[in-house]
C-alpha cells in the first residue's frame, strides 16, 4: 500500500466516522467517535508532511 492510499483509506474512515457520529445518540459515544476522527485526521496531515 503507497503513503497515497494509505491517505486515501484514512479519509475514507474519516467520512465513515463522521456519519455515525450524526446518528450517535450517546454522548460518550459520540465524543469517542470525534476523538477518532481528530486522530485520523492528524494520521493524514502527518503522512502528507513526510511527501
């Protein structure tokens, strides 16, 4: 797998994440699902700075 489609698989997970988190009824859920996706994000800004 290339650093691109390691990217490409993480925002995906990204926009998965975000959707569940529309539909999260438990707060506590919720926050944990936004936690993942702050930390998948950072997972991509880290990769695109080793380019």
């Amino acid at each position: 797998m290339t650093e691109q489609q390691m990217i490409a698989a993480l925002n995906e997970m990204v926009a998965t994440l975000s959707k569940r988190i529309g539909l999260e009824e438990d707060q506590g859920n919720r926050e944990a699902l936004e936690d993942a996706v702050s930390n998948l994000r950072q997972a991509i800004i880290c990769l695109e700075d080793v380019d």
